[in-house]
C-alpha cells in the first residue's frame, strides 16, 4: 500500500471517523507488520508515519474503550431508568389504592355522621313525643281523676238514696232559672239553641224560612210594580200588582205576623218603592227618565214612618224589625239601579245579608278549628309525624308507611289529641263555636286500595256531644273528598299527577249525604262546608254544578236553612265566578248559605305597617258578597316573630276580630293546637300570652 494512500486513511482517523475502525486497523497491520506482503524493493514507510500510525492507533483503541464504556453505562443507565418507570408504576398504583381508600374513609365517615344525625334528630323526636305521651298521660289522668269523683259522687247519692237521705235532696225545681225582673233584658238564645219563630218574651223574633222567602217575593214585586208604573208600563205593573197581593194574603194565612203588621209590612214596602222607583240618586227611575216629582221624598217620609210603626210592635221582635225594614228598602233600590243601567250587586248583597237575620237568630261564629284531628296535618300533628312518619308528607303516606299498625296508631291519636277539657277551654276563652274538619274515610271508610284509616263516626259523635255540653256551635268540615279535590296534602294525599277528574263528585255526594242525615237533629251543628280548599285548576263550572247539587244535598237530607249554613268553597281563583253565578241566578240560592274566605297573610310578604291595614281591606271586600264566613287567619306578622312585641300583635289581634266580625256568618282561626315553633297559628298559645283581649266580655257585631 503505498504512502498516500496510507496517509489518506490517517486523516480520516484525524477526523474521528469511528466508523471506518475496521478498516484502519488493517492500513496499521499492513503498515507496521513485515509480513504484510508489501515487496523489499518497494518504498520504505516513513518510521514518523508509522509513529503517528501507532499513535493513532492507541488512541482509537482508548477511544473504542471509552465507547465500550459508554455503552455500558447507557445499558446500566437504561436498566436503571426501566428500574425508576417500574419503581414509579408501583408507587402510582399504590397511590391511587391509598386514595380509593382515603374515599372509602371519607365516604363511611359521612354515612357515620349521617347516621349520627338521624339517630340525633330520632332522639329529639323520641323525646319530644315522650312529652306529647307523658302530656297525654297527664290528661288521660285528669279524666280518670274527674270520672272518679264523679263516680264517688253517685255512689255517695246512691247510698244516701238506699238510706232514705235521698228525700233530704233538693228537688229538680230547685235549679230552674230565676225569672227575670221587669224590665230586664231578655236572655240571649245560647249558641246550640236552634231559632224559633216566638222568643221566649211572646214576641216574634224570626220568620220561618217559607214566610220570609214569601216576604222577599212580595217587597220585589212591590217594587217591580212600581218602577214599571213609573216607567209606564201599565200590564206589567198590573201582574206584579196581582202577585205582590197573593204573596200578602200568603203571608197573612200561613204565618204568625198578626194581620195588621202584614199590612204595614205591604205599606212599608209600596213606599220604599215608591221612593226609589221616583229617586234622583242611585240609578232610580226618575234619574233614567231624566223625571224627578215630588212624590219621591214624600214617600220617603211616609217609608220612615211605617218603620217606626213597625218598630214598636210589641209583638215584633225590634231585631226582627229592623231585618224587614232593611230588606224592602234594599230590595226597592236593587230592582230600580238594576232595571236602570246600574250596578246592583252591592244593593243586592244587602238584601241577602238582611234576609238572613230574618230568618236566622244564632250568634256570629267565633270559632276556632280542630285541625289534625279527624284529617291529619303534618305540622299539627308532629308527635306522630315523629314516631311513624318519618319521609311521609301526607295523610296517605303515613299511613302506608305504618301498614297494618295505622289502625292501632290513628285509634289512639284520635282518642287522645282532643278531650272535653278542649272544648270547655274554647269556651272559657271566649269563642262559640269549633270547626271540625274531616276527611271522606271518617265517614265512609277509605276507598278500595287507599291506605286511610276509617270509618270513626262514633269520634265525631263524642266530638258534637262535649260541644254541645260546652255551650259551642259546630261547623262540619268536608276537608278531604273522594278522590281529592286537589293534589295538595291538605285532601289526604299529595299528588303531582292530580287533575280535576280524579275527583269523585258523585262520591263526594254521598258523604255529604249520609253527614248531613247523622246530624241533621242535632242542635249544636249549626254549619256544613261541603268542600274546603278545592284546587283552582277546576273548572269554575264544574265547582258551580257541585255547590248547587250539594246544597240541595243537604236540605234534602233534613239540614233546613233555619238550622243549617252551607257553606261553599269561595278561593280566589273561583270567587269571581261563583258570584257572579250568584247575582244572575240568585233566586235559585238558599238565603242561608256563605262563601268560605281564607284572610291569611303569608309572613314576609308584607311589610307590618301595610299587614296592620289588611284585615279593613278584608272586610270591605267582604262587603261585595252576599254572605262569607271567615274560615282562616292567623297572627303571624312579617319578621322575626321573637321580635315583634306582644302589643303589636295584640293590636293586630283586635283589628282582625273587628274586620272579621263584618262576616255575616263569622270567622274561625286557624288551628286550636299548632306545632313547634308555630305559636301564632296556635289559638291556646295566643291565648295563654293574652293576645285575643277583644275575645272577652264582648258580644259579637250584628248582620
């Protein structure tokens, strides 16, 4: 090889090409070695390029040593770096085990504190349930203390009795009433005594039903007689003259209005028509012909003076008439304003509200509601909400939940959450008259699949015979009809899905029916609600349908108008059209019957200054219906309730029985118990604190 070409593969080595090794390493061989082949007579190598050769040789051996070495540091290095992926791996899949069960931890903690808030919220109920048993213990003892003495009480009479004391007793005449002296004022009626037509002075002080409806027809008649005579109407005044007179022999033939009273009764009524039918004001004739005589103020007068005639009948009762007056005045104005153009609606409510103090005597209701009795309520009833009804929202829920126990369970709750002692506490505080409100199993039994517990009767027995015992008036409240009159809990069961058809109407008559037949007799029931609450997504013309077959119901059933108010469901939603039912086609109506209006104000709502103003606004609007009882309010204001003081409420109490009062039936608060927390819708708390002074000592307002 020669030295060029040698020297061309020393500067290869020079540039560090590695690659070309193998091939160096025989250029060296062939350069250094003797026996490389190469011919003596050739050129000897340079000894300085083979020393460079050898140099070079040695370094590429150091250099294919250190290569050496770095490929086993890579592997080393790679062995190690597949050691630290592996370690990590391990250490991941260890960390996500620690933090799976970290979450398991964390998750039975929660369920731990879970578990210990229900079993602290159970033992809250527990206790307070123990209190409710160990109060109804305590009664239940008070009773049994109270039938002891009595029954000690009759076996000391029945001993006497065998001794022969019995005769030493003094005789039943012994505890007849005093007579009053001359003078006196008559005793008022009590609130269970029903009307009669003669008060127990001699004097007439209410029309049976009939003769006041005659009555109603003939001061109609007398004023339809004269506005058409004013109008010039000559054969229609005479055929409303011809009736207006058989209605006077009608009234003269079949009632007790002497013969003379019933021709001042007819001259009173001539007159006011007269005075209307020829009146300037308030729509009358004489405004809509643009005529005015002078006969207007004199029949006014002569009007004036008949009813102070009237007034001083010995033989009339002065309530009495003063309701009959008022009726042929009012009935005198609504047919001139109506048949001129006017609204009459006003004039028409008046007629109505007076017709029904001539028929009807008893004292306005003052009355509180036995809530969560005979239809469970879930804030009233907590104690037993707290044993069984843990996630039950309804009446039907808890009682699906106790299963074959609900007998057992509802027996007791019925048997315990009201006594006697009840009942002659509402009276001593004032009021005359309870509310019992009660669902459709109460009467019937529940319907096939439903889980209510009935029927209970023989409770509502007991429940009318204390208050009868205790001087109070009672009102029968239809709480939950069949099916449900809505989906809200207040009808037994809460339910989404509820519409309007799953309310069984004919059902419902039923119930009514066979109620209204029970009690029919009974002095003390004075009131009949046939439907509270109904949903306002029903039809205004399926709840007019039902109102006007319900009342009929219930007069069929022997509940007359002289005994018996209906009461009809009068919501907002609906109140709009039943009135309007009413004005057109009230002489289909009873004259004794009402609309039920709630006055609750929702907390918060309002601020307190403008809730002190409602209760007046109530009773204006009252003003517009022809009869309404107050069947809800209570004496939450808006606030802190902790910080609202007792004079304010106090004063708010007193505003809302004089508003309320205006009701020509009268009114009923909320509930006679409530639940924690709940005080001013509780009428024994407000009560005991003193909020209802206006309760005392005060006689309710007049019609």
């Amino acid at each position: 090889m020669t030295s060029w070409s040698a020297a061309a593969l020393l500067q290869k080595v020079r540039t560090r090409n590695l690659y070309e090794v193998d091939r160096l390493r025989e250029v060296v061989e062939s350069v250094v070695a003797p026996s490389s082949g190469v011919a003596a007579s050739d050129e000897a190598p340079d000894p300085a390029l083979v020393s460079e050769v050898q140099a070079l040789e040695a370094q590429v051996q150091e250099q294919l040593r250190d290569r050496q070495r770095t490929a086993e540091e890579w592997s080393s290095s790679r062995q190690r770096r597949q050691e630290l992926l592996e370690t990590l791996r391990v250490r991941r899949e260890a960390l996500a085990a620690a933090k799976q069960e970290h979450q398991a931890v964390v998750a039975e903690g929660a369920e731990v504190l879970r578990q210990h808030t229900e079993a602290k919220h159970q033992l809250d109920d527990t206790r307070a349930a123990l209190a409710g048993y160990h109060q109804t213990n305590e009664k239940l003892r008070e009773k049994l203390e109270r039938e002891h003495s009595q029954l000690a009480t009759i076996m000391a009479q029945l001993d006497r009795f065998r001794s022969g004391e019995a005769q030493s007793q003094p005789s039943a005449s012994a505890f007849k009433p005093k007579p009053r002296p001359p003078g006196s004022a008559e005793r008022p009626r009590a609130a269970t005594e029903p009307a009669t037509p003669v008060s127990q002075g001699g004097r007439l002080s209410v029309l049976p039903v009939q003769v006041g409806k005659v009555y109603r027809r003939m001061v109609y008649n007398a004023a339809m007689e004269a506005a058409y005579n004013q109008r010039g109407y000559a054969q229609e005044a005479q055929r409303a003259q011809a009736d207006r007179e058989k209605q006077l022999a009608a009234l003269k033939k079949d009632s007790e209005i002497p013969a003379d009273v019933c021709d001042l009764l007819n001259a009173m009524a001539m007159q006011a028509a007269n005075h209307r039918a020829n009146s300037k004001s308030a729509g009358g004739f004489g405004a809509f012909l643009g005529m005015v005589t002078g006969s207007s103020s004199d029949a006014k007068e002569q009007f004036n003076r008949l009813a102070d005639r009237l007034m001083g009948v010995d033989s009339v009762d002065p309530v009495l008439s003063r309701h009959l007056k008022e009726v042929a005045a009012y009935s005198a104005r609504f047919v001139c304003n109506s048949m001129g153009g006017a609204n009459a609606l006003d004039d028409l409510c008046r007629v109505y509200r007076h017709m029904l103090g001539v028929i009807w005597t008893r004292p306005k209701w003052r009355g509180v509601k036995l809530r969560g009795w005979l239809a469970l309520d879930r804030t009233v009833c907590h104690v037993l909400w707290g044993i069984h009804g843990a996630g039950s929202r309804c009446e039907y829920s808890l009682c699906e939940g106790m299963g074959a126990a609900a007998k057992e369970h509802l027996a007791w709750h019925r048997e315990t959450f009201v006594s006697q002692a009840d009942f002659m506490a509402m009276s001593t505080a004032g009021l005359n008259a309870v509310r019992i409100p009660f669902g459709y199993w109460a009467v019937t039994g529940p319907t096939k699949g439903e889980p209510f517990v009935g029927p209970c009767l023989l409770v509502l027995d007991q429940a009318i015979s204390w208050a009868r015992q205790s001087g109070l008036q009672v009102i029968l409240d239809l709480q939950a009809a069949p099916g449900g009159q809505s989906g809200s809990a207040a009808s037994g069961r809460e339910d989404r899905t509820w519409n309007y058809k799953h309310w069984a109407v004919q059902e419902t008559y039923e119930v009514i029916d066979l109620v209204a037949r029970r009690y029919a007799q009974e002095p003390c029931v004075s009131g009949f609600a046939v439907l509270s609450d109904p949903c306002d997504t029903i039809p205004v013309d399926v709840l007019i349908d039902f109102c006007t077959k319900a009342t009929q119901v219930v007069r069929t059933a022997g509940m007359t108008e002289d005994r018996v108010a209906v009461l009809l469901p009068g919501n907002e939603a609906h109140l709009p059209g039943l009135t309007d039912h009413w004005y057109k086609n009230h002489g289909r109506y009873d004259i004794n019957f009402a609309f039920d209006v709630q006055c609750y104000q929702a907390p918060g709502w309002r601020p307190q200054w403008a809730q002190l103003r409602v209760p007046a606004g109530k009773a204006r609007e009252m003003e517009r219906l022809p009869s309404a009882c107050v069947s809800g309010w209570s004496l939450a204001l808006s606030g802190d309730p902790q910080a609202v003081d007792a004079e304010t409420t106090r004063d708010y109490a007193s505003k809302q029985v004089e508003a309320y009062d205006s009701a020509p039936l009268g009114w009923f608060f909320h509930a006679w118990t409530d639940g924690p927390g709940r005080g001013l819708w509780d009428f024994r708390e407000c009560s005991k604190q003193g909020l209802f002074p206006a309760l005392k000592n005060r006689a309710p307002a007049g019609i």
